[in-house]
C-alpha cells in the first residue's frame, strides 16, 4: 500500500529514503550552478566581459549617449536632448521648461508670463518617460537609406498594419476598407486631401473649400497659400449651407470641399458635415482618441484625417495619415505626396513603428496610454473649470460627461482647449484681456470667431499648466478685489 501523502514513514524504509533524498538535493544543487553558470557567466552578465557591452558592437557609443543624455538631472524642469547645443564642456545642457532657468532648470522666474497659445502635446511626456525602456528605438547609419521601402513603396508596410490595428483596439476608425496615406504631419494632408478631392484644374472651375465657424485656420491659411487653380477658400458653411450646393458644377464653381474637425479645435464639439449632397468632406480626426473626447462609435467617413502628434504627443517626428475609401482619391493625394517628398520621413515611420507598438501593448492595462492621457486632461479641465466657475469676466465652452466604447463607461470632458469668452463688455479683445493678466492665449478672430473669444492650450507640459493656474488664479481673485474696492 503506498503511504499517505505526508504521513509517517516505517523504520526500516528510512536509509533507502535519506539516500534518495540525498540524490536529489545534490542534482538540484548541481543544476541550479548549471543554470547560474549559464545566465550569469562573464560573456552573459550585463556588465560582461566585454568592456560592459552586452554583446552590443555598433550600438553601443549611441546608447550609451542616449542614456547618458537621459540621465541628466534638470530638477524636473526642464530636458537635455542629444542634438542639443554643446557647453563648454561640449556637451548639451538643460533646456528649461517655459518660467524655469538656471543650469539645472532649478530657479523659478518669478510672476511669469502663462504661455497657453500652441497646441504643443507636451502633457504625454512622463508617459513616454515611464515607458522608456519599450520607446527607445536604435537604428543604424545604413537603415533604410532609400527613397522606397518594402515592396517598392514610399509607405512602412509593417507600420500600415500596426495602425489598422490601433483603430480596430481603439474603435475610433473604420479602417479595414480604407486605403492609408502617410504624410508629413496631417497638416501636410490639408493640400493635399484638397488637391484630390477638387476637380481637374482644365476641366471644371475651382472647387469651393469652406469650414464652419469657428474652424481650425489652417484649412483657410492653406488654400489661400497654395492657391490652387482646382480649388479656393470659400470661407464659412453658413455662407453656403442654404444655397444651391447638390451639383457639383453649379455654374461658377466645381463643388464644395467642406473641412469638419470632430471634436473641434478650439471648442472641442464633436461635429457633423453641414453641407450635404454631394459636397465632399474631409473629417479632421486629430483628437478623436479617448485622451480628448468620449468615442461614440467608430468614424467611418470617406476621408479622413489622424495625426500622431495629439494620440501620442510625437509631434516633432511630423507623421499623419489619411483614411481614404475611393482608391482614385487615395491615388492622387498619394501622389501628391510623392511629388511633393516622397512621402513620410523613413525615420520618422520606424521610430512611429515604436511608439504605436507600445500603444498597443498597454490598451486597457496599467499603461494604457488613453487612460493616462484622460486622467491627465480631465483633472486640467476640471482645475480650470473650478477657478473660472468663481469668474463673472470669463467663461468657458460647456462640456458634459458622456459614454464613452473605449472606456465602456461615462467618462468626464477632457478636451484640448479651453475656448474662452470675455463676458464684460469693455473686454471686446479677449485675447488682449488675458495678455493684460499674463496670459497668452490665440485670438478666436483666426477661426473667424469674434474677438470675444481666445483659446487656452491645455495640451502643454504640467509646468506650463500650473503657471497658467496661477495666472488665471489671479486674474480671478483680482475680480474680488475690483468688486469690494467698487462697494
Ligand atoms: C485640428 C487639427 N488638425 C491638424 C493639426 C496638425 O497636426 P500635425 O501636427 O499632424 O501637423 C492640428 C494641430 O494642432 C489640429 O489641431
């Protein structure tokens, strides 16, 4: 009968046993210095026998400048970048957050100037911080020097997938059946969607390029650049939206391109395409992701339009791309940007490549990108909310919690953009108003808004976001004063 489990052995079975156990505790022991020796030998520690190279060769001197680079400490304010400009020393300093100075970035300038006007994605930097390890990418001096990739192409195959995947995780962006077009920063996009979906310059008179109020001005500053024979601004839809618009050449124009920024910048409403029939539209996607807005439902529009630099915060690596259903509208933006770069940096796709990876990696986990973008933004707007609900001088948009697919819950406004109206009367120039309080806001007078209004960039990094707490903190509690000195 065998023994139980645990239970007591007899007496004369007990030397065999010892013996038995003996045998095992030294092959244990012997397999446990096997396995040290073979993960912990000089050739395989990571200090190693090799000068502390980890088996690396042409890698190493560039991750070691990398990493010693990122290791400087510029007191939390400030960042030392490889290309920065050499010291006495000869090598980059600190380059100090906005209202920091001193070489370690460690001195406050006093009562500073809040700078709140571009939409610089600086508040996903600790992310990228916290996700060093996964975002750094190596590449040699012989990556990908040609003008062409795999398959002859001007686009990363590799990373054409990764993103399909991204908005299939997401739910934000029908993907599957659209043709994908890289570019350099979906601002290279604007001419470029316009440009194919515009009549032939000698067949037809110019298409009409029009955007509701209050719009993102490049739309108007582009086609008005460019200036194009196909195509010509035609400013606002309201100047449109009740004429004749369903044929595309009705008389003297080529139909309309109407440019819809959903969620808006600068107010941050999810929007609709307000001419219909056959007006072509673009939908400008730049913060349709779950850091900006909640995702009602994947968009699944003709063209549209993402950007790296608002779902990632990359915007300095310039990298967009288009969703595009017709194959011949797909066609001419494409070539479009084979004339005119020969599409997206390669450089810029690899280190893309990276960052959509770790993206991908982290959905609905710890790291969850969105997650963290979100909880940043809400809890800006909600400070900011907080401070201007004291204020009879100005307001903001109004904003309500909605659902959200990608959360599965109702998840609270976090949007890009503080949209902000001066309510006294004497304030006719708001952007103005607030440059007298010490910040910089953008005048709504280039989205064709009037100057009662001006834009707030709550996108920037945490220490610009605290300068302009205090700053609008002033401003608010200044209110208080003029009301008490006046009684
Ligand atoms: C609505 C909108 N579209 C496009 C862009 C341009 O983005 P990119 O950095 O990709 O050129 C911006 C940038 O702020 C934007 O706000």
């Amino acid at each position: 009968m065998e023994p139980a489990a645990g239970g007591v052995q007899p007496a004369g079975r007990r030397p065999a046993v010892l013996g038995l156990l003996a045998l095992l505790g030294s092959s244990l022991l012997l397999n446990a210095l096997f396995l040290a020796h073979h993960f912990l030998s000089p050739s395989r520690s990571l200090l190693g026998n090799d000068g502390g190279s980890c088996g690396l060769s042409w890698a190493l001197q560039a991750a070691r400048e990398a990493e010693a680079v990122g290791a400087v400490d510029c007191s939390g304010h400030g960042q030392v970048f490889l290309d920065g400009v050499g010291g006495e020393d000869g090598r980059p300093g600190c380059e100090c957050n906005a209202c920091f100075a001193g070489p370690d970035c460690s001195i406050r300038t006093p009562n500073c100037t809040a700078d709140a006007d571009s939409g610089n994605p600086l508040f996903l930097e600790p992310y990228w911080r916290r996700h060093a390890v996964a975002s750094a990418v190596v590449f040699s001096g012989w990556h990908r020097m040609s003008y062409t990739t795999t398959d002859g192409k001007f686009q990363s195959v590799e990373l054409e997938r990764q993103i399909r995947r991204l908005h299939g995780a997401v739910g934000n962006a029908v993907a599957g059946d659209k043709h994908l077009v890289f570019a350099a920063g979906s601002l290279q996009l604007i001419n470029a969607l316009v440009y194919a979906l515009s009549p032939d310059a000698d067949a037809s008179p110019p298409a009409r390029v029009v955007a509701t109020v209050p719009y993102y001005p490049v739309y108007r500053i582009q086609t008005q650049m460019f200036d194009g024979r196909e195509y010509r601004w035609s400013g606002s839809t309201s100047l449109w939206a009740n004429a004749s618009r369903n044929s595309t050449t009705d008389g003297d124009h080529g139909g309309f391109v109407e440019f819809v920024t959903s969620p808006n910048n600068p107010d941050g409403q999810l929007c609709k395409a307000v001419l219909g029939g056959s007006a072509a539209a673009i939908f400008d996607h730049a913060y349709y992701w779950p850091h900006f807005t909640h995702i009602p439902a994947p968009s699944d529009e003709d063209v549209m339009m993402f950007t790296m630099s608002k779902p990632s915060g990359h915007a300095g690596s310039r990298f967009g791309w288009a969703l595009i259903r017709d194959e011949n509208v797909a066609k001419k933006a494409y070539s479009y940007l084979q004339d005119n770069t020969m599409g997206a940096s390669r450089d810029t796709q690899l280190r893309m490549l990276g960052v959509v990876k770790v993206m991908l990696a982290n959905l609905h986990g710890e790291g969850d990108i969105f997650a963290f973008g979100h909880d940043v933004m809400r809890t800006r707007w909600r400070r900011l909310n907080a401070a201007v609900s004291r204020s009879r001088r100005i307001s903001l948009q109004k904003m309500a919690p909605e659902y959200c697919t990608y959360f599965n819950r109702i998840r609270e406004p976090s949007p890009a953009y503080a949209w902000v109206k001066c309510e006294r009367e004497e304030d006719e120039d708001c952007q103005e108003a607030l440059l007298k309080a010490k910040i910089i806001t953008r005048t709504g007078v280039g989205n064709e808004a009037s100057s009662r209004y001006t834009r707030i960039s709550l996108l920037k990094s945490n220490d610009d976001f605290d300068v302009l707490m205090e700053r609008v903190t002033d401003l608010v509690n200044a209110e208080k004063f003029d009301a008490s000195s006046s009684m």
